[in-house]
C-alpha cells in the first residue's frame, strides 16, 4: 500500500506513521498543498491522507484538486486536534479522525474500507 500523507506537523507525520508501521509499502510525506498536488499527479497512491492543520491550501480547496487531478483516489482527512473545522469536507464525502481521540485501529479500517471501495469502483468500470 502507498499512502500520500500531506502534513506540515511532526505530531500528526509521526501519528500515521505509527499506525501503520510495516503494513505501508510505502509513505510519501508532503510538506504543503502544493506538494501533495505534485505528487498526486506523478504517483500512484492508494490513498492520501490530509492534515486539515497544514498552513497554505485549504482542506477543501486541496480536496477539490485531488478529486480532479486522480479522480476516484481515496482522501482521508485527519487533525491533530478538535479545534480544526472539518465540516466542509466532511460534508463534500471525505472522513475525518481527530488523531489520538480515534478507537484503536479505526484510522487502518477506515483506509481499508476506502480503498475497497475503490476497487469495487475500478472493477465494475466506474471511477
């Protein structure tokens, strides 16, 4: 599995990490929005994984930019803490885990379901 995960925090960067250990083929860090743009658009992911914390793009304008750059490519939206806004991303479809409030191994079976689903998508021809 190849997680994107666009985070300016070390907190958050070492959170994912953690949860995922070896189970991760591999994981590419961004530092910005624009990097997680640029990435999305030369690799192949399985999924990103967006800190709502990191300065510079928006969560909704990065999550609008991805839809249209990999369409079909899973998002999941994370914070560090409960003081960031989620609700237009969430409402536009894409989770959301507070990081540390979240139940043991919820954040891999969130990933796993979106990434299901994806095959499901691929396999039936729809994106």
């Amino acid at each position: 599995m190849h997680i994107i995960l666009c985070s300016d925090s070390p907190v958050v960067r070492e959170a994912v990490a953690d949860r995922f250990g070896t189970s991760v083929d591999r994981l590419t860090v961004c530092d910005s929005g624009m990097e997680l743009l640029a990435a999305v658009r030369t690799l192949s992911a399985d999924v990103v994984v967006l800190d709502l914390g990191t300065h510079g793009l928006g969560g909704l304008l990065l999550v609008s930019a991805v839809e249209q750059l990999a369409p079909g490519l899973p998002i999941l939206a994370v914070s560090a803490g409960a003081d960031v806004d989620a609700r237009p991303v969430v409402q536009k479809g894409i989770p959301h885990l507070v990081l540390g409030a979240e139940r043991d191994g919820e954040m891999q079976a969130l990933i796993a379901q979106l990434i299901g689903r994806r095959a499901a998508a691929l396999g039936a021809g729809t994106r």
